[in-house]
C-alpha cells in the first residue's frame, strides 16, 4: 500500500480479544457517507476506534484517499490522523463556553490546513446564539450539535461519528438529521456513520458496511445491499429498499407529491419540496402487494409494471420475501407462501405491485 493508490478507505484489521474478535478487510468510497450498521455488539465501534487509532491493531493497515496512516511500517497515533471523530456522547469541555470549544478544536489544525472555518461551521450548525453560552447548560441536541461543529473545525480529511443520535429522544433526533444532511451536501469530507438504525442509515448513507459478529458480512451501495435477499442480518418490520428519486409534480389539492425514479413514478404526501428537488424513498416491503394483472377500484394510488427477479423464505415460515425490479431499480415485497404460491412466482414474470405506503426522506 502506498501514496500512489486510487482514492478512496482501504481498512484492514485483525483483533483478538476474549469473547470476540474482529476481522475486517474493507474498500470504501472516498467520499458519501458510509454507514457501518449492525446489532450491538457487532463490532461497529470496534472498527471505528480502529480507523482512528484509539485501538492499536498489530498487523492492520489504514489509508485514507491514499495517504498511509497504518502499516507493517507506520502507525499513526489518533492526534496525527487529520480526522474529526463525534461520540454518542458530545464530549466538550463543561467549564468553557461553546467558543471556546469550537476554537479548542481548530487549534488542533495548523492555519494553512484549515479547509472548514469557525464561521462555516457555526453557521451549518445554525449555533451562533450559543456561542457564548457554557456548554454544562446546553441541552442535548444543542451539544450534539456543538460537538458536530467542533469535529468540522478541525477540518477533518475524514469524519467519524459513533452513532451520534443514540441518546437522544425521538423529537431530538429529528432536530438533528436537517444538520447532518446539511453535513453531507455542503462539505466534501467523508463519512463514517455507525448506526444500528435503520431509518438513520435510509435518511444518511450512500454505502453501507454490514457487521456481525466482528466481521463485514456485506457491504455495497445502500439501495443494492438493501435489496439484497440474503442480506445477513434481518431486519423484520424494516425490510425494504431506498431509492433516489426527484419530485416531478405536486398536486396542491389532495396535497401530495409524484417523486420519480429510475423506473417509475410514486404517490407521496408532499413535504413543501419543490419540484425538480432530489430527495430519497423508502418503500418497506411490508407496504408491497403483487398482481398478475393490474388492479382497479382500489385505495391503493401506486400501482406500478414490475419482472420478478427471485424469491426467498422469510423468517416466519408463513411468509415469503420477493425481489422484484420496477424499471431499473429494485423492490421488495413481503407475502405470505400461500399467495406466492397461487400467483405462480417466477424469475422473469411480468406483474403488478401496488405500493401502500411510501415515505419521503426529505
């Protein structure tokens, strides 16, 4: 491995500890955010302190858009990796006020390396009425999103976040994600996003790098990896799949929204986005029935052409899990075996799947 290399995060790791090892061997986009997802346990923080050097893998090696930061021959120590690394818990100073945090982590960056500006970074947090406040009375989303800005003004070749929305309520969490698909659009650093939600992965990644029992049993774009029917950990209720789509129209009557994707159109409730906005779905295939032949007189408003691709048993043995394509993208749908059975499914048939419920990721 050396400097020469394409760009992107080459990980390699071994570690044994009583109870539980980690063996990873992993190449991940060099730009996005990737989310490493997974149970607890799994191994997910374990890869993360990894990468940014609080754990010390004999043997690993590291680099990140080419630039070396572990081998046989180099180790990096945490304070020379040029990374920005944010806890579940916003680990600030109590005594000193936000200023006085977020300059705390710009002095870490020499003047001619600073690529993000306390400025920029106040500013995308939207925090600058907190700046002279003392951190010990913030509340909890007010320090997540202290601890964000703090992580930018190092301004960091890459930026890890241990499931940054874990000990926050419902409520919060929703006041955070604005922020961090702000993070997302606005800056060009690369993401790694540990999470064991699945509507956190669905709203934030672009990659996805699933783990269980210390290793990466898949990895993949999002929408492809999640399509995946021998995906390894199941995700029961939440099994679905997210797509990239725009919005084409919206109907200001019955206040609803046509997002488009590579392969169709679909009824949502409309958001206020305007028209020709990017944005993602997410269909779960619990909301997905299938037809033989298009079916009218029905509450359902989405009824899209679809070739099954395969099937697979589903945890309950009463149910079955299908793969479908509708244009170019992928589906999923959840039936029960009896009625798989009595449509006749195969690979390559032509149906009908009518969608219930879509959910618009802003």
């Amino acid at each position: 491995m050396n400097s020469s290399q394409s760009s992107g995060i080459r990980a390699c790791f071994a570690l044994n500890y009583p109870g539980f090892a980690l063996d990873v061997d992993l190449d991940l986009p060099g730009r996005g955010v990737t989310a490493l997802f997974g149970h607890s346990g799994s191994g997910k923080t374990t890869l993360l302190r990894c990468i940014a050097g609080l754990e010390h893998a004999p043997g690993g090696r590291l680099s990140v858009n080419g630039d070396v930061w572990q081998d046989a021959a180099v180790f990096r120590p945490t304070h020379q990796r040029p990374l920005g690394y944010v806890f579940q818990e916003a680990s600030l100073f109590p005594h000193l006020d936000v200023q006085a945090n977020l300059e705390y982590g710009q002095r870490r960056v020499p003047a001619a390396g600073r690529r993000v500006s306390l400025d920029q970074a106040v500013a995308m947090l939207d925090i600058g009425h907190l700046l002279g406040r003392k951190c010990a009375r913030l509340s909890g989303g007010e320090r997540q999103r202290v601890g964000i800005a703090r992580a930018l003004a190092t301004s960091p070749r890459l930026l890890l976040m241990d499931e940054p929305l874990a000990a926050l309520d419902h409520e919060l969490k929703q006041e955070i994600l604005p922020y961090l698909e702000r993070l997302h659009d606005e800056f060009d650093i690369p993401v790694l996003y540990v999470s064991h939600a699945p509507d956190e992965v669905a709203r934030m990644a672009d990659h996805i790098v699933v783990m269980e029992g210390g290793r990466a049993v898949a990895a993949g774009p999002l929408t492809d990896t999640l399509a995946r029917l021998d995906l390894p950990i199941k995700l029961g209720e939440d099994t679905g799949v997210v797509l990239d789509a725009v919005v084409a129209e919206r109907d200001a009557e019955w206040h609803l929204a046509h997002m488009e994707f590579a392969g169709g159109r679909v009824w949502v409730r409309d958001h206020g986005l305007p028209v020709g906005r990017r944005a993602r779905v997410r269909i779960l295939a619990r909301d997905v029935s299938v037809a033989r032949v298009p079916v009218t007189g029905t509450s359902i408003l989405n009824t899209l052409p679809a070739v099954v691709v395969d099937s697979i048993d589903d945890a309950h043995p009463a149910l079955t899990l299908v793969k479908l394509r509708v244009g170019e993208s992928p589906l999923l749908a959840r039936l029960t075996r009896r009625s798989a059975h009595s449509l006749e499914l195969a690979p390559g048939q032509r149906v009908y799947v009518q969608i219930k419920a879509v959910a618009l990721i802003g």
